[in-house]
C-alpha cells in the first residue's frame, strides 16, 4: 500500500526547515511576489529559493513552487519571467492555477513537472481528466468534495496525482475565488494580497441618515432570515466584546479521516498555513505525521480503516496548538452552522520557548520566550525525537542572572535535569510546552 506524502507549508527558510524536521516529505513555498501569499511571503528574492531547494536536495525531501496567482494582462510579461528564472532554480514541480499559464509552460518547458492549485476548483472527474489530458501531473482538488468524490475520481484516474487538505483554515469562499478582502479594503486575493476579512469582527449598525456619523449601535441579539426563503431557519449573529464573526469558518481537522484517505491511496496529505508559527507548523506536522505512520503500518498489518487507528498523541499534539475550533470540513458531507465560539484556545498547553541552541556541557538549552513561565511549571521539551516531561534545575535570565521567572519577548537560558535528550542534534528545532494547568502560576 502506498504511503501518502505529507506536504506542508514553507512561509520562510525557518519554517521549510521545522516542517523538515518534525516530519514533512515536501513543503510548499511561495514564488516572490507570484503566489497568492504574496504579501507574507518569506522567500523574497531568487536566493532564498535557491537556498531552500539546496536544502530540501540535501535531506533528499521535495520542494515544490507555488506560483499560483491569477495574473492580469499587465503581469503576463513579468511572470513568464520570473517563472522561466525560478524553473532554472529546478524545483521539484509548479503550482500553478491559471489556465493559460499551464498550457505557456506545457509549450515553453514541457520537462516541468505541473501541479493544479486548489484555485482552479476541481470537483469532478472529467475536469480532472482534462486537465491530466493537458499534462498536468497532480491535481490539488477542491476543499468542498466529499470524501466519497474524491475516492471516485482516483478510482477513475488511478495514474493521476491527487492531493487533499487535511489541515488548516478553510476559505468562507469556494476554495479561495473571494472577492470580500476586494470590495472591503482594495486588495485582491487572487493577486496574493487577501487581507482575510472574513476572519474581522464586525459590528451591526443602524443606518439612521445618509453618513458614517449618523450609524448607531445595536443593543441585543439579532439574526439573519432570508427573505426568498422565509420557512429557512434564521442564522443567529452572537457578538462578543470584540464583535460578530459571522463569516469565520473553523479550522480543517482531518485526523479522523486519514486512515480512510491513506486506505484510498491519495498521493499527499496537505497542511495549510504559510503564515502560522513555527510552533504551530512544528506540532501540526508532528500530529500527521505520527497519524500517517501508525495508519498505514495498521493497514498494511490488516486492520479496517477507523478513527481508532490515529494515535492520541495526534490528537494530542493539536490540541497543543490555537485555532478557531476544528471541523472535518466537508469530507463527511456539510455541517450544520455552529456560532458557539470564534477562537478556541489551547486545550493542552501551551509553548513557552523555542530553542535556539543547545549546551551539552551545561545540559541547557538557550531559549527565546514566547509566554511566560516560572521555575515550579510544568514542562514538556518537545523535539523532533518526540516529547518528554522535564524538570527544570535553573533559569537564567537576559542578562545571565539566576530568575524564577521568564518573560516573553526575551532570551534566557533553561538548566534541565537528567539527561532527556536522546538526540541533541534535533535540540535546536526544540519548544518547551507548558501543561495548561500551570497557567495558574503566571496569575500571581
């Protein structure tokens, strides 16, 4: 049985070399000035993609470009360009979304190996053949398919690529073609410059007169009733301090579907998130990782594809980390409306430092802190290798003087006891995880 590729996302050189680390077979990278992350995009210039394709050569992983913006005739010339200059670099393949752009580079440089972006929606078989027909070598397909469609269109497609969304942000639009940041604030998503506005709060207002000065506040609950379609439930608008966000979707979570993903034998598993934290990438891709190793051992073992096959420490691993609440998209079919919250926190802790290097004559790891944390919390170091609980000996602070506590937006030093790195070469992609009830401490 085939084991799927885990891809995840690249937002810089730091964050291509995590998601290396914790476990990814590729990562996704943004085209400077070319991808629909433009405007976040760490790999400014030509040398960071070159620097970052040496690297994934080195581990002998892949490096794929996402160069899929949606140009206007005014781009055209300027992003042959800079595509012909990038190929040179010799990326393991393109993610490219414009029709007239993959079949330039069928014609131009058919030795190139052509992913689908997402923003091309492809949600059935025949679209997928077409774009197979054209040369296209893996299609990353819709987030709005059920699970089912998707295994129809590799069973009917079995030499054609496929790559899912397992985790990540889900777009309020049909997989990205939104023109909400356009109307709102000018900035086109589909030119990589998405300001999320579905992600604002947003507040309800009466329109008493022709200017802004004469809006006036709501007081109350209200909701949203069709007015075509009266025998509809209303949409409740719950509004907290900071507003309503109605528009808002929760986070992709796929976890409970990977054994049947694996069991259907999709080619890559997908991660969102080219903006996140390195922590975050670190433990989602952790999480998966973990979940496509032990699923498909169990499979090849002989065992039926069920959620008991995903081990808790995958679940474990993202309850580690923020979000907005996690759904399993569409996979299952559409999900009833749920305004219960807008963010969840961290269920099982928290990160309370990176690792930026590690002193094994000293046994202490020199950290940048994130959130702080004292002497008497409980401590996790997660690395590469895995995780184990640690105690700490001694802190150091900024200026080198012994403290009990650590403050974010600082260095310090963290003294441990016993020996609980098994690979100290993996220490310096490590985070000290605090457990979620130690929280309590920071209140005095």
């Amino acid at each position: 049985m085939k084991k799927p590729e885990l891809l995840a996302p690249a937002g810089d050189l730091t964050r291509m070399k995590y998601a290396y680390a914790y476990g990814a077979d590729a990562v996704y990278a943004g085209q400077p000035a070319f991808s629909l992350r433009a405007r976040e995009n760490g790999f400014k210039n030509l040398d960071d993609l070159a620097e970052g394709i040496a690297y994934a050569r080195k581990l002998g992983k892949k490096f794929y470009l996402t160069s899929n913006v949606i140009p206007r005739n005014v781009k055209v010339e300027s992003f042959q360009k800079a595509l012909l200059a990038a190929i040179e670099l010799k990326p393991d393949a393109l993610i490219v979304a414009d029709p007239g752009f993959v079949g330039w580079l069928r014609k131009e440089r058919p030795d190139v190996e052509i992913h689908l972006s997402v923003q091309a929606n492809t949600t059935n078989y025949l679209a997928a053949k077409f774009w197979h027909d054209l040369g296209v070598r893996r299609i990353i397909l819709s987030r709005e398919l059920r699970l089912s469609e998707i295994l129809e269109i590799k069973e009917k497609l079995p030499d054609l690529e496929l790559e899912v969304f397992v985790h990540g942000a889900v777009c309020m639009a049909m997989s990205g073609r939104c023109m909400l940041s356009n109307w709102v604030t000018h900035r086109d998503a589909n030119q990589g410059a998405c300001d999320n506005s579905c992600r604002m709060p947003y507040r309800l207002y009466a329109n008493s007169g022709p200017q802004v000065e004469d809006y006036r506040e709501h007081e109350g609950e209200f909701s949203l009733q069709r007015t075509d379609r009266p025998e509809l439930p209303p949409v409740a608008l719950d509004e907290d301090t900071w507003g309503t966000y109605f528009m808002s979707s929760r986070d992709l979570c796929a976890l409970d579907v990977i054994p049947e993903l694996v069991k259907g034998e999709l080619d890559s598993f997908k991660i969102e998130g080219r903006t996140r934290s390195v922590y975050y990438l670190s433990q989602v891709v952790r999480a998966y990782r973990m979940a496509i190793d032990a699923v498909h051992g169990s499979l090849e073992g002989g065992a039926e594809a069920s959620p008991e096959l995903v081990p808790q420490e995958s679940r474990r691993a993202i309850k580690f980390v923020d979000g907005r609440g996690f759904m399993p998209g569409f996979l299952r079919g559409p999900l009833p409306q749920n305004y219960e919250s807008t963010h969840v926190a961290a269920e099982g802790g928290c990160v309370a430092a990176q690792v930026l290097d590690y002193d094994p004559a000293t046994n202490s790891c020199r950290v940048n802190v994130k959130n702080p944390f004292c002497m008497d919390d409980t401590l996790e170091l997660m690395t590469p290798s895995g995780m184990c609980r640690c105690e700490v000996d001694s802190l150091l602070d900024f200026r080198g003087a012994a403290a009990d506590r650590l403050n974010p937006g600082t260095e310090g030093r963290v003294f441990l006891q016993g020996n609980v790195l098994k690979d100290t070469e993996k220490a310096v992609f490590g985070f000290f995880v605090k457990n979620i009830t130690a929280r309590e401490s920071l209140k005095t």
